[in-house]
C-alpha cells in the first residue's frame, strides 16, 4: 500500500484535476481504514468531475458506516436517478430507518404503558403530557 500511495499522491500532485487519481487515492486511504482522509479525496474528485459517481457511492457508504444516513442519503442523490443500484439502496436505507423509528415508537409506547401500570400518574403526566 505504502509505493501505491506514494504513486497515487505523485500523480495528484503533478495532475491535480485528475478526477481518477483522487478516486484511486481515496480508495486506497479507505481500505486502510483511513476515513478523513479518504473522505477528503472522494471530495476532491466530486469536485472536479461532478459526474463521478464512483465518489458519491463511495462518501454514501462512508457515512451509512459511521451512521450518517441522511447524509448518505444526500450522495445518493447526486447520483444517477435513473440506475436501479441507487434507487434499491436508496429504498433499504429508508426501510432500515422506518424499523428504527418503529422500534423506538414501541419502546416509548411500553414504557409509557409500564408507568401507568405502576400507578404514579402525576409521574406519567410529568413524563408523557397529559392525554
């Protein structure tokens, strides 16, 4: 990895409007666990070559990584809205957030039931407003 960035940091260096070595390059400090980094030439190459959906994908799965959905979401977009890869992830992203919100809806819900159950109700009106 170590001649391989070398190679790629020279090449962006002496061609900084290269688009594919700043794809490269970012590649290379993702798979070394390096994510600032990588996120920083995954942005560089978006930002000479707006097309490069190579970028996009790779900052939407960088941030789906850390949990930054809405943010994956936002580079996906910028990709093609026409290529059914992006609409299927697009689509899993929006399922997994609804089951979350679901999950935490029920959660509430229990514990909501659970306090009133336990009698304290002006604890519960404190807690959940008055219904």
């Amino acid at each position: 990895y170590q001649s391989a960035e070398k190679h790629l940091g020279a090449s962006c260096a002496k061609a900084p409007d290269n688009h594919h070595a700043w794809l490269q390059l970012g590649e290379l400090y993702r798979e070394t666990n390096r994510d600032e980094m990588a996120m920083r030439a995954f942005t560089k190459c978006a930002e000479i070559d707006e097309r490069c959906g190579g970028a996009y994908k790779a900052m939407a799965q960088m941030f789906e990584k850390h949990g930054q959905t809405s943010r994956a979401m936002a580079m996906y977009d910028k990709m093609d809205p026409n290529d059914p890869r992006v609409l299927k992830r697009k689509d899993e992203i929006l399922l997994k957030c609804a089951l979350r919100l679901q999950r935490a809806f029920r959660g509430h819900k229990a514990r909501k039931q659970n306090a009133f159950k336990g009698g304290g109700a002006r604890q519960v009106a404190r807690n959940y407003g008055e219904r």
